[in-house]
C-alpha cells in the first residue's frame, strides 16, 4: 500500500463529518474539525507526491 494513503482517505472521511457538523449547533467543534480533516488530506498527498 502507497505511503500516505491512509492519511489521505482518513483525512477525507473526517473533513465529511466536520463539513456535516457545520449545519449542526456545534459548529466551532464542526470547524475544528473540519480544519483537522484537510490537514491529515494535505499530509497525506505530500506523502504520496514524495513517495512516487
């Protein structure tokens, strides 16, 4: 398996939950964790790049 893959497609599952936390009264937690997702999204395609 490609380094870098799991952060990526962890990444992108975490920024869906943020993104549906968003409409939800919660959303400074939604922003948080919003932000998190696409930090582990654009580790993981540095990862991947780096890797080729």
């Amino acid at each position: 398996m490609r380094e870098g893959l799991i952060p990526a497609v962890l990444g992108t599952v975490v920024t869906a939950s943020g993104a549906s936390l968003l409409k939800s009264k919660y959303k400074l937690i939604g922003t948080g964790v919003l932000g998190f997702g696409l930090a582990h999204i654009v580790l993981g395609a540095i990862d991947l790049v780096e890797h080729r």
